[in-house]
C-alpha cells in the first residue's frame, strides 16, 4: 500500500507551490490582506527590499515542500534510501 503512495503524494506536493503562487492572484483579485497582496503593493510601490522578501519566503516554502515530498518517498518505499 505504501509503495502505492508515491505518485499521490507526488501530484499532491505539486499542487503546493501552485497554491503559493496563486495566493497572490487570489488576494489581489478578492482584495484580501495577506503577503499576496502586500507583494503586489509592493511592486507597484518599487519597494524593492519587501519583493526581495516575499520571494525568498515562498521560494524556501517551495523548497522545504520539495525536501519534505523526498524524505516522505524514503519513508513510503524502503528501496529508496539516500546516502
């Protein structure tokens, strides 16, 4: 059953960053506060030291997501191990 599991949780982590990006589409468009919406005020306002940091936020929650969907295949197949 593990051994199953893999691509479900393939397809699922890689809908992740696909929510991370559309957060600023959403927030914008439904004028909801969040860092979607502070990002493009950001823009807009050349506030360059805010886009610097929203971008190295959503980009280290990309790659924790991608880091956690590695370990959890270690984890679900026992054939794959990492040195």
């Amino acid at each position: 059953m593990k051994n199953a599991l893999i691509p479900v949780v393939t397809m699922v982590g890689g809908g992740i960053p696909a929510l991370v990006g559309g957060s600023v589409i959403i927030e914008y468009i439904f004028n909801l506060p969040g860092m979607g919406r502070l990002m493009i005020d950001a823009l807009n306002g050349r506030d360059y030291p805010i886009i610097s940091a929203i971008n190295l936020i959503m980009a280290t929650i990309v790659i924790a997501n991608n880091l956690f969907i590695d370990l959890t295949y270690g984890w679900l197949d026992p054939r794959i191990h990492y040195q």
